[in-house]
C-alpha cells in the first residue's frame, strides 16, 4: 500500500526546522527537570508505601488530603484509580527521613488508615474492623468465641476448623462483586460453614466500616536507590548494544546517527514526563525500553534504503539519496507508525490507571521516533558524511555488501 507515489519532498531543506523544534523540547524538559517539576517517582523509585483502597461510595479525595497533612503526613500522593464506580484510590506516602527499618516502613499504613478512621468513623470501642482484619485476626477471635462448640474436642481441631471457616470469609470479602467489603454480616451466610452463631460472634467483635484497603506495597530506600540506578544502566545499555550492531552491520557513521536519535527520543519523552508532572514507574521504564526498540527498527529501515540506494546509483549526491530514500519509505512509515500510533492511544484511553504510565509514554515516544527517524537521524548520518567526505567508504560498504549477497546466491 502506498499513500504517496514517488513524493519530491526535500526533508533535508527542513532539517534546521527539524533540529530547532528538538532543541525547544529537549531544552524545555530539561528546564523542568532541573528547575520546575523535576521528576515525580513511582514508589518503586523513591521508597515509601502505597495503599489502594476501596470505599463503599464515592471518596473525597481532598478530604483525606487534608486529614493526611493535620496527622503531619506530608508529601502524600493521592489519586482515583479504575472506573469511577470502583470508588478506589491510591495514597501513596514517602518514608520519611527519621524513618528506620522495615518496621517504620509498616508505620505508613498504619498511619493511612488511622487518618482514614478519622474521616470515615471508628467502630465502638473494643470492636475490630472486619473489612480490614486479616485471615489469621477472624480465625483467632473465632477460637475465643467458639460459636460451634468445638473446644470439646480439643484446640488442635477446633482451631484448624476456624482457621479454614476464616480463610473462607475473608476470600468471599475480598472477591467480586464485593472486592473487600460488606455492608452486612448477613452477608456471610453465603459461605459454607457459616452459621447464626457464627455470625453472632463476629457481630460480637467486629464492625464494618466504609473502606478497605485492597492492597499495600512498600519499599525501602536502598531497595528504591538501586532501581533507579539499575533503570539508567539498562537504558544505557539498550542504546549501546544498538550502537554496537549498527556499527558492524552498517557501520559507525549510522550508528553513532541512530544512537543520537534514540538519545533525543528517550530525552524528550521523558521532559513530557515532568512537564506534565507525570509519574516515573517501572512500566514507564519498560515503556522507554520499548521506544528504545522501535525508534531504532524504524531508523534501520530509512538507513537501510539509503545503503540501498548507494549500491544502484554510486554517483549520485548523497543528499539526494537521503531524501529519495525517505521519500521512499514514507508510505511504510505512515502505514506502520500510525497503526502503531492507534493501538497505544487506545491502551492511553482505554487501558485503565494501572498502564496509564506505560502507555502515555509509549503514545509519546512512537510520535517521535518516527519523527527522529527522518529529522534527526538522516541529517546526523549527511552532517557526518559531509564532514568526513566518506562517501567512498559508503560505496566501498555497498560493494561489500554486494559481494557478500552474491557469495551467498553461490
């Protein structure tokens, strides 16, 4: 399919136009980076804790900011996650700097819950809540009770009989169409086992409030340094193991060129990142890793028609076989980008909170390595050729690769 037949466009008369719309980008997000917003982390990057939690209606999410900052937790990220009917949110709260150890790391959720408590209510005194208590806490208060009378028969049986009946609740809470909440002990009689005396019992000790928390993740700062650290080493190590295959499949030239682009790519999608003051996670690090991929298929296949081109008209200006050369590929880097382009919007629009971050980037970084292919990498490549004056060794590479396709016919 080809959108354009045999187009004239002189992209390399546009390159100071190219190079002046990059310098305004890069430079833009590197300002922001330094002076602005700088960078925002996911946790996975700048320790702390993460709670999601699920409310029986919909939250007020600048209430609980202001509860979080009158318990003097400051520096919370709070944020709506999943459809608006899912009532969810994630806090997520940085280790503070006289925190230690694992143990103060456990102090955050417990202080967002008791910040939470404060806006939501607490239950009568002496009760616990069920919508956040554990396996081991139901089974515990279950053997205390004893509704079903077991302790006759001795703790050894009685006690694995509650822990199962326990384990059996909190899995019915916790799965749709409840997904960590109930309005009602009655509700429980659903499950097998589950009788009037037990749920007297757990009417006893417990209470249900209006949140649960879905999930908790926490991560220390050494374990936060070295993801950031680990995260520059395996971009860096992507850009020179490509700059190390171009350089022997083509050669130097086109590699230093594709490795510039790619530099330029992953630069301003991350300026994005922080003029937007969008979150830096792991699977926007994936992401990046992913642009690293595709912005340089996409260069290999424009350096490779230009190599195409040297090998059937030797004597032509090498700006010339620059431009026919993109020209000729056009219609494939329309076609490919934009179906490209299409499927990661739709993942952006429709893909939910928890790739919101991978796909942002992506959208980004498709939208310019396709631009980089054509605006920064063919006029790296001319600069380059034109300084060196190697356009023999260009044509001596293109014999090469001619004496090598014919040793391989034979």
């Amino acid at each position: 399919m080809e959108f354009f037949h045999e187009p004239k466009i002189d992209w390399m008369g546009m390159k100071w136009y190219f190079i002046s719309l990059s310098f305004v980008l890069i430079v833009a997000g590197v300002v922001s980076m330094v002076i602005h917003h700088g960078l925002t982390y996911g946790i996975e990057f700048r320790s702390g804790t993460q709670v999601t939690v699920k409310f029986s209606k919909p939250p007020d999410v600048g209430a609980i900011r202001r509860q979080l900052a009158a318990e003097n937790l400051r520096g919370a990220s709070i944020q709506s996650i999943g459809a608006s009917s899912e009532h969810e949110v994630m806090i997520e709260l940085p280790l503070t700097g006289n925190a230690q150890g694992s143990q103060a790391l456990d102090t955050g959720k417990t202080d967002i819950v008791k910040a939470l408590a404060s806006i939501y209510g607490v239950g009568p005194a002496g009760k616990m809540d069920f919508n956040n208590a554990s396996t081991n806490t139901v089974a515990d208060h279950l053997v205390v009770a004893d509704p079903l009378g077991l302790a006759s028969r001795g703790m050894g049986e009685a006690t694995k009989t509650y822990s199962n009946l326990a384990r059996a609740m909190v899995n019915f809470r916790n799965d749709p169409p409840h997904s960590g909440l109930i309005s009602d002990f009655q509700e429980l009689s659903s499950v097998p086992g589950v009788t009037a005396p037990v749920i007297g019992a757990l009417q006893k000790d417990f209470y249900l409030s209006s949140f649960a928390i879905r999930n908790t993740e926490i991560v220390g700062p050494k374990v936060g340094s070295d993801l950031r650290r680990q995260a520059l080493y395996v971009t860096l190590a992507g850009l020179a193991a490509m700059l190390i295959y171009i350089w022997f499949r083509f050669e130097l030239s086109y590699g230093v060129a594709a490795v510039i682009a790619t530099f330029h790519d992953v630069i301003i999608t991350i300026g994005f990142f922080s003029l937007l003051n969008k979150e830096i996670s792991l699977t926007v690090i994936a992401a990046l890793l992913t642009l690293v991929g595709y912005s340089m298929n996409d260069t290999i296949v424009v350096f490779d028609r230009i190599r195409e081109n040297v090998r059937l008209t030797k004597r032509a200006n090498f700006l010339e076989l620059v431009n026919r050369s993109i020209n000729q590929t056009l219609s494939r880097t329309i076609l490919t980008s934009g179906l490209t382009f299409l499927a990661v919007l739709s993942l952006f629009l429709f893909g939910g909170e928890v790739i919101h971050g991978f796909a942002f980037a992506l959208v980004i970084g498709v939208i310019i390595g396709t631009y980089s292919s054509i605006a920064i990498a063919s006029p790296v490549l001319l600069y380059w050729q034109q300084r060196t004056g190697k356009g023999g060794a260009v044509k001596e590479k293109a014999r090469t690769y001619d004496r090598e396709v014919a040793a391989a016919r034979r």
